[in-house]
C-alpha cells in the first residue's frame, strides 16, 4: 500500500483527541474541525465537501438594498415581528411566480434563516394537540433538525425514504400516521443530502394524508428550484417548483435565503404558513395560551420569544432579492447554476475509480447534479469510508447522520475550486489502488 496524502497516524490521532468513538456518527462541525487541525498540522490542502455552506458571493441586489435601508437608520428601529410589508408581500408573489400557489402576505413571515423556521415550526405544531407529540422525518435529511428537536426535547420518528419512492411511499407514510400521535411531517425537496426530489405523485400521497389524519407539512425549500434538470427560473410561467402546497390545506413553506440567493451570512429566510392553517384554532393553544391561532401564536408567542424579530436591515434585502426574482429581472437560479456543474465533474472523477452513488434515480430518472451527492464504495461502511477518504484529504460527512439507512457519504460542492479536480483525480487514483475492488 503506498503512503496517503495525509499520515494515516495524524488522523487517526486526531479523531482521538476529538474522542470519537465512531467516525460515522461524527457530526458536520467535528468532521470540518478534524479536517482543518490536520490540514494545519500537514500542510496539505483538503478538498472540503463536509459543509453545506454556500461558496458564492452574495446577490448584489440584496446587499445593494440591505446597504440603502442601513444607510437610512434602519438599524436603529426595532422590526415589525410580523415583517416588513414590502418583504410580506413579495414573498406572496414569489410563491405565486415560482410554486403557482396564492398565499396571502399575513402568513409570509421573515425569521432569522431556515433554521430558526424550523425550530418555530416544530415548537409551534408540537403545541397544537397534546396527544401528538412527535415530529415525522422522511429521511435522508438536515441533521441539525434533530439535534432541535433534542433540544426542545420534543419526540421524533423517522424512516428512510429510499425503498419507498413513487406508490410506495402511501403505505410506509400511513404506519406511521395512523398511529395518532404524529403532529408535523417534515422533508426537504430538493432533499440534502441525497438530493432526490419528489414529484407531483409523491407530494400528492404527502399531502392527501396529511389532510386524511391531519397533521402539518413542513416542506424544507432551502434549495428552492436547484433541481437544474428542468428550468424553473421564469416567474409566472411553468415548469414551477413542485409543492406539497398543491395538495393540502396544512402546510408551512420554509423558503431560505441561504442557498438559492447566497445571502446565508444575514441569516433570512420567511417562512410561509397556508392561509387556512394560518387563522386555524388548536385546542393546545387554548390550554396553553388562552386562545389564538397558529399563525399569531407562531409569530406573537414563538417567534417572540425566541429572537423578537427578524434583522431589520436583512428583510430589505430578502424583499429587494424577491421583488427582483418576481418581475424577471433577477434570475438567481442562474448564479448557483455552478454546483450543478461541479457535481457533474466530481461524481465523474469518484465513479470512474470505483466509487458509486448512492441515492442514483429519482424513480427512473438519475437524480440531478446540485448542491449535495451521494457516494459509496465497495465494502466499506460509512464510518470506514469517511476516515480512509480524510488520509487522502478529502472530508465529507456520514449519512448514518441524516437517517439514512445506507452506506455511504454526504458531498458537497459548495467549497470545490478548479484547481482541485486535478488533485481529487489524483488521490482518488491512489486511493483505488491502495483499496482494490473485489
């Protein structure tokens, strides 16, 4: 076996420190930190795919808008908790143009990124009805959701969506729904990590059962329309970004600033509640508050409580970067086209020295090149794969921590520059070499 890029001894020694007993469960933070400390220590320059973190500069029409209201003493004013109007009513029409749905503006609420979204959601959907007390994941997904939930110490269930594309997934879905005690589903589409994406048929199967045994769909758009195999950038026009919205009346659209618009450092993001679940009563809140519905209790009681607003300066940019999307002026989708292009040259590079992917199709289609891919190798668990991959400089995190229930690894394209398709060539050529197949 010849010598790694990176001394086997230092990161092993390194994993040690970190006091990780399983590789496969360390999570996206200890994978980056064990990757930088072993970069510093060699000398070697990592090719670093364990962070979904956007690698672009940010729109300019948002920072453009964010420097304006700044420079108008902006930051001296608290923010409405409901939102801005402008940002309210733009995230309206933003849905109208690119999911085909009205929505009206009370329900677009602004909150500090996704996440914040998310953590809202979950608190606001577990208070709706005591005898529905868990959250149901339809994994692969975004780990840090759970970790929210352990947080709140609020009960969870999951299952791997993998075996249950298509029809399949009606029966699966309603195991678990039956049971009475699930208050929320949630999912991402485009789906971190595997990026599969549902279709019409499969969103449908969601939503009809969550109307059946009614419970509230959080649809995770982080990846709003990143599914470049069809262009979904042309407002009020289809092909539109497929939504559980279509199907049900009890949906939240969690819509991020992050990805789609590279403005992930403001931490905005609006969170989008049905017009029906909006001005709907629960007999938890009642209980609890003495009344409201779950729009004003997610922003008058949740949302309050947890951060008191959205940045102010942030919402102008959020409303510039829509307003501009709405009119066609500004087509995102073509500034983030780039990870696309990326996942096509990496996934060619690991295939082509033996490596697979894992979550290949959707239903019959391969999955399109995004933001995230999977990949495997022949007998090698995930915990394996991930510690012999970071002797050779490369990191990317396990699925066993998105609930995925396959061997392999999460990759991300995000931190790729073009200097390092050469050297990712080159190491996973010797890493073929030093792990034969068969």
């Amino acid at each position: 076996m010849e010598n790694t890029p990176i001394s086997r001894e230092l990161i092993d020694k390194t994993i040690q420190d970190f006091h990780i007993a399983d590789f496969s469960k360390a999570t996206i933070r200890e994978v980056k930190a064990i990757a930088a400390k072993a970069e510093k220590e060699s000398g070697i320059e990592f090719i670093k795919m364990e962070m979904g973190v956007p690698g672009l500069p940010p729109s300019v029409v948002g920072v453009k808008a964010e420097i304006e209201a700044l420079q108008n003493g902006i930051a001296s004013l608290y923010p409405d908790i409901n939102g801005i109007p402008e940002l309210k009513e733009e995230a309206s029409q933003f849905i109208k143009a690119f999911i085909n749905v009205d929505l009206n503006p009370e329900g677009c609420v602004p909150v500090t990124g996704s996440m914040q979204g998310t953590f809202a959601s979950f608190l606001t959907c577990s208070q709706c009805d005591e005898k529905k007390d868990t959250i149901l994941f339809i994994d692969p997904g975004f780990p840090v959701q759970k970790q929210q939930l352990v947080v709140m110490g609020q009960k969870y269930e999951t299952f791997d969506v993998y075996q249950f594309r298509g029809d399949k997934l009606k029966d699966k879905l309603e195991s678990y729904l039956q049971k009475g005690n699930i208050s929320a589903i949630i999912y991402s589409n485009p789906n971190n990590p595997s990026w599969i994406c549902f279709n019409d048929i499969e969103l449908q199967i969601i939503g009809e059962l969550a109307t059946k045994y009614d419970v509230i769909v959080l649809e995770d758009l982080a990846y709003f329309a990143m599914d470049f195999r069809r262009d979904l950038s042309t407002p009020y026009q289809p092909p539109y970004q497929p939504s559980v919205a279509h199907y049900t009346n009890n949906y939240v659209l969690l819509i991020s600033g992050s990805k789609a618009f590279s403005y992930a450092g403001q931490r905005i993001g609006v969170t989008c509640i049905s017009n029906k679940l909006y001005h709907r009563n629960y007999p938890g809140f009642n209980k609890r508050y003495g009344g409201g519905t779950f729009g004003t209790v997610f922003i008058h009681r949740v949302l309050y409580a947890l951060s008191s607003g959205t940045s102010h300066s942030a919402q102008y940019a959020m409303a510039a970067m829509l307003k501009a999307a709405n009119k066609g002026e500004y087509n995102f989708l073509n500034e983030v086209k780039v990870y696309g292009e990326r996942a096509s040259k990496l996934k060619e590079i690991f295939i082509r020295h033996g490596f697979y992917l894992v979550y290949d199709k959707d239903l019959d289609n391969p999955v399109a090149d995004g933001f995230y891919f999977t990949i495997g190798y022949p007998d090698m668990d995930s915990g394996k794969l991930a510690q012999e991959l970071m002797y050779y400089g490369v990191s990317a995190i396990s699925l066993t921590t998105t609930g995925s229930e396959q061997q392999g690894l999460r990759a991300c394209t995000s931190f790729i520059q073009d200097h390092q398709y050469q050297q990712l060539d080159e190491r996973m050529a010797l890493f073929a070499k030093n792990n034969p197949i068969g």
